[in-house]
C-alpha cells in the first residue's frame, strides 16, 4: 500500500512566481491535511479538506494561499506571489474515515526555497 | 503562552539507558494525544497514541495527565535508533483535525 505522495520534493521559484505542491493521499484516505515547517520550528496547521470540501482553513494565510483538494486527482496547494518567508517544508497529511480517522499519515514533504 | 510545550533537549542517553520527557498542553479541552517522531525534518511518523490509562507499546511508555495537562513519554532500552525528535501533538474537541505541534524534544543515544 503506498504511503502519502508528494511531488515535487523540491521546489525553487522565485519572488513573485506561483507555487504549486501536489499531494495524493494514501489508497483509501479521504481526509488531506496541509501542514508547513518553518526553518527550526514545528509544524504548523494550514488546512483539513475533504474531496470537494475544505473542513478546516483556520491556519491558512489570508492571501496568496489556497488549497483544493478535486473529485479526481491529488489535492493542490497553491501559492502565488511567493515571497522569501514562504520558504519552508510543506508536509501533506492523509487519514481514513471512521474510527481511525484521527490518525494522520505524513507524505515526504515538499521543501520550497524561494530565491 | 504556547499551546504545546516541550523541553528542546537535546536529552543525550547511553545506549540501553531510559530517557523520560513531557510535554504540557494549555488547553484543557484537548481531547486527543499522540506521540511521533521526526529524523532530520523528514515526514513525522506516528509512534503512538496517548490513552487516558496510559499505554505502552515495546519499549515505549505513554502516559496522560489530564488533571495536570501533560503528556509523557519514557523509552527503555534505547537503541542507537531512537535518535529522533519526539514531537508532542494534541487536538482540539472542536477541531480534531486539525493537529497541534509541539516544537519537539531532541533524543541523543550514544554508543
């Protein structure tokens, strides 16, 4: 059974380009979290989505940031205007319905540097 | 004040030597715990959840302490690789699923 996908594992772009982070939950999961890591701190919340569904943004910056995660296809973060503090280490989170639904399985991460 | 604290360590500990370390939550209405693990900022994995029992799984001992707000975490007979951060989550009655990150406590065995 594959774990949580993400692609690309590392991303450059720089100041003013769009970002664009993929990740594709584990077979059977229909619950996608987005998490990010700033240098030397924790992990951080953005986001809960459910197929069609975003179910929790509360840690979503209030511009640039958005996230989908389509009927068909992996979920998509999307930042545009990236600017240097937006360098971090993306992490992509998948977990089951029902009893287990807490349990959340992390993908490899996207690491974004912005130049 | 941090919603989840944790003491950054580094805890460094004799191979086969115990190592035991909390973590303190503010918010009482947390409602769920767990323990994972994260080497060298890879993915963090999932070590284990915390039941109000306590619970235990091999080597490693988890125990809550709602009264007091703190988890705890003890390993016995540490292995070269346990040499990990041990990340402290907890969620939220309201929003369990949204998870909430301590900064981590840096383990250190050494030969």
């Amino acid at each position: 059974n594959a774990g949580v996908m993400q692609n690309p594992r590392h991303l450059v772009r720089r100041r003013g380009q769009e970002a664009r982070l993929r990740c594709s939950p584990m077979k059977g999961h229909s619950h996608v979290y987005w998490y990010r890591q700033l240098p030397e701190e924790g992990l951080k919340f953005m986001v809960y989505l459910q197929k069609e569904n975003i179910i929790d943004e509360s840690g979503m910056p209030k511009e640039r940031f958005s996230a989908e995660f389509p009927k068909e296809g992996p979920s998509i973060l999307r930042i545009q205007q990236v600017v240097r503090g937006d360098s971090a280490a993306y992490f992509c989170a998948s977990s089951p319905q029902g009893q287990r639904s807490y349990e959340q399985y992390f993908g490899p991460g996207t690491r974004l540097t912005v130049t | 004040r941090k919603e989840v604290e944790q003491d950054p360590g580094p805890f460094n500990v004799p191979e086969g030597a115990t190592v035991a370390f909390n973590c303190t939550y503010s918010n009482s209405a947390s409602q769920s715990f767990f323990w994972y693990r994260q080497d060298c900022r890879k993915e963090p994995k999932l070590l284990m959840s915390v039941y109000s029992s306590g619970n235990e799984d091999g080597r490693f001992t988890a125990q809550l302490n709602r009264a007091s707000q703190y988890i705890s975490l003890l390993i016995r007979d540490s292995k070269l690789s346990d040499s990990a951060t041990y990340l402290c989550v907890v969620t939220l009655t309201d929003s369990w699923g949204k998870l909430q990150f301590g900064a981590g406590t840096q383990v250190v065995v050494t030969p």
